[in-house]
C-alpha cells in the first residue's frame, strides 16, 4: 500500500520529485558542517568504548540521552540493552531505522589515536578486550545524526520514524529479543524498515545495495565426536577420538565440494576444535562448533544430513556402537537470512540515482555474513532494506589486500563515510516520507 501510494503520489508530482530531494541534499550538505565536531567527538567516544552483546548498557544510555535532547520519545530496556526513539511529525508513513549497539570480543590492532583499551568481563568471569570491529559506531553516529537533521527540519517530511537501537547483532539474537519483548505490539508495527551496514570492500563516498536476498541463513551446530578413552601409549586399548575428528573436518569439506549443487551458496566452516587434556591421554570425546551459511532450506537439509550421515559412517568404521555416533545439535537460534524488499529498494535507488551520479551507487552481490536486521520485516510483511556503507580511503585499493569487518585492523575513514551516510539516509526516508 505504502508503494502504490508512492508511485501515484510520484506520477502525479512527476520531475517535482526531482528538486525537492536535490534540495534536501544541499540542506544536509549545508547543515553537516554545524554537527560534524560533535558527531565525530560521539563517534571517537563509542569507538573508544565498545559493549559486548546484551552489555551495552553505557552505549544504550549515551543515545537515548541524546534522542531526548533531542525531544524523542524514548523507551529503553527493550529487549534487555535495547532502545527505541520516537520521532512523531504529523499523519504519514511509519519508518523503522535501526542501528546495532555492540562491539566485539576482538583486541584492536589499528594503532588510532582514539583506539580502544576497553577490557569487559564476560558472564564466564574471563575478562576480554572489546573492539568496534564490525562499524557499529559508525552506523549509530550516522543513526543519531540522522534524528537530529530530521528533529530540526521537520518542515522536510510528514510521519513518523522509530530509531531503533538494537542489542547484540553479532551473536543475531538482539532483534528477536527486541520484537519478543513487544517492540511492535507497544509502538505499532512500521510501514518499512532500513539500515545500513559499513563495506570495507567499498570506496568511502559510495553506497552499495543488493536486490533481494542479501544476507545469508545463519546456522550453528556443535558437534561431538565420540571416543573410548586411554593411555597415550596404548592407542589399540582406546578408540581415539582426535584422529576421528581429524577425519571429520577433512571428510565434511565435501559437503561444499561434492555434495551440494555448485550454484548454490552455502560455507561449512569449522571455527573451533576441544578435545583433550594431556600428551599422554586419550581423551573420550571432541567438540566442534561449526557455522553453516545458506540461503534455501534445502541446502541446510543437505548439509544437516550429510554431517550426520558422515560422523556415522567414520564412527562405524572405527567399530563404536551406535551409541557413540557422533552428535549433531542444531543450535535454536537461527538467523534467518536478510532480503532486501525489491520494491523498496528500488524506490529508494530511483531517489539516490536522482541526486547523485550514478557511479556512487553500486549494485552488489548477496553475501554469506549473516545479519538479524531482516527479522524486523516479519518475513516479508514489512519491507526492509539494508544498504552498504563504502568506509576505505580510495587510495588504499592500491595497497593489496584490505582489512576485513571483525578485522583487529579494521578502521574505517568515519570522517568522511558518515556524512555520506548522513545523506543516504536522509534521502532514503525522505523518498518515502518526503515533500
Ligand atoms: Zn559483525
Ligand atoms: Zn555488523
């Protein structure tokens, strides 16, 4: 409904389109240079001091006080560290932005003058370093700037907007939690959801966008291989679980290779191993924590059942009884995969297309990382969008391989990235809620 008013509004105004956004661009361009201090003094702050997941207690209280300031509405604890804003500016659409609240167990090796030393301790009591390695600081300053170009220009646009600032993105739990705990049953749901998220593999200055499927099905399994414990010195009195884990990882990189349809995507990746305690002992079982990245229900079907099917028969040919099979268990709690709404991602594309040359703007390929974002569109009722965000000097293309998100060298150029945000976002909303 949303669309189809907007195409009808679009048609009517025809070229009016045109001007009105242009002129929303030269107002932020002109209004940045007032809030570029302050907004990067917030933004050096968060960086310096980022929250682990479900622990973004500081961050959370940094920015409702700010949407107050602000004159939001704002409600916190949502989902335990998560916040909402509301911005009310007469009848009109409803539109949700969100940012992410937390940082990364991840000791940062930038050498920024402005770099963390943050240390947390974590609910194991084990005391780790923190590191905004996935942008998340970038994306709230560019989200809070975002409030405040709209809480002073209200005479631009007509609706209402939910700032939402969502926990623990990087364990994909902090948006179930937000919408379990009642975020659309108390505010309403929206008309549309949007986001941004930082690329490193973008030039600052551009924006990326990915129609449809963007980000991939998150899966975690943990899997536990079987042994019959020993002496070190008496391998042929044990059943020697290492060598059949060893066995394991190698067996199920054919799982990608040779068993699932070359087309399709999907990662099996081993990200850890435990087993074992001494030299000279064999111990009675390994764990393995895998994530699985996919897009269809089939290929998670096949990969599920071939991790069984191939601990089973490694497990039988060492001669263990069914009763030491390997176990597979599926964590739970899935991230589903992020698609961006076609439709509202060409609207808004059509909106930046208009008021910036086209090289800025890129079309991207769906990735395999995962992201909790898309929950916000209860599959598929709400149309979401998530953009990216080019963070990385131009020049350093030049210099070979880039770092990566979750990088302990990941530090992107925010001076010069967040207010492109600033207008992305801006423009984005406005193309929906606009004059
Ligand atoms: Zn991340
Ligand atoms: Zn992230």
């Amino acid at each position: 409904l949303l669309f189809l008013a907007l195409s009808a509004q679009a048609q009517r105004a025809g070229q009016h389109v045109l001007p009105a956004l242009t002129a929303v661009l030269e107002r932020v361009r002109a209004w940045w240079p007032q809030v570029a201090d302050s907004t990067l003094a917030l933004y050096r702050d968060l960086h310096a001091h980022p929250e682990l997941a479900f622990q973004e207690r500081r961050t959370a209280a940094r920015l409702a006080a700010a949407l107050r300031r602000l004159g939001l509405e704002v409600h916190e604890g949502i989902g335990q560290t998560g916040l909402i804003g509301i911005l009310r500016n007469g009848p009109g659409p409803t539109i949700l932005v969100r940012t992410d609240l937390d940082g990364l167990p991840i000791e940062e090796q930038t050498g920024l003058p402005y770099a963390s030393r943050n240390r947390v301790e974590r609910p194991d009591g084990a005391t780790v370093a923190t590191m905004h390695a996935c942008g998340h600081d970038v994306h709230m300053s560019v989200w809070l700037a975002t409030a405040r170009f709209l809480a002073e220009h209200r005479n631009l646009w007509r609706g209402t907007v939910f700032f939402v600032g969502q926990p623990a993105e990087e364990i994909g739990a902090g948006a179930a939690a937000m919408l379990a705990e009642g975020l659309y049953a108390r505010f309403g749901r929206p008309d549309a959801a949007l986001a941004l998220h930082v690329d490193p593999n973008l030039p600052v200055g551009t924006i990326g966008y990915v129609l449809g499927p963007a980000f991939a099905h998150v899966t975690s399994v943990e899997v536990t291989i079987y042994g019959v414990g020993g002496h070190g010195a008496a391998p042929h009195r044990a059943t020697d679980p290492i060598v059949l884990a060893a066995q394991y990882i190698l067996a199920i990189q054919t799982i990608r290779s040779r068993i699932l349809d070359p087309m399709e995507p999907a990662v099996v990746t081993v990200g850890y191993i435990r087993g074992g305690t001494q030299q000279n002992i064999i111990p009675d079982r390994v764990e393995l924590g895998l994530t699985i990245r996919t897009y269809s229900a089939e290929a998670r079907r096949q990969i599920l059942d071939a991790l069984e099917r191939i601990g089973r028969g490694l497990a039988e040919s060492y001669g263990l009884p069914p009763e030491r099979y390997p176990r597979v268990l599926v964590s739970p709690t899935e991230t589903p995969s992020t698609v961006n709404s076609p439709e509202l991602v060409r609207h808004v594309v059509e909106a930046w297309r208009r008021v910036w040359p086209g090289e800025r703007i890129q079309e991207r390929r769906p990735e395999t990382v995962g992201e909790d974002f898309g929950r916000f569109g209860l599959d598929g009722q709400i149309p979401t969008f998530m953009f990216r965000l080019g963070t990385t000097p131009p020049e350093a293309f030049q210099r070979g391989q880039l770092p990566t998100l979750h990088s302990p060298f990941y530090g992107p150029d925010a001076e010069r990235a967040i207010p492109v945000g600033l207008e992305a976002m801006v423009i984005a909303l406005l193309s929906l809620m606009g004059p």
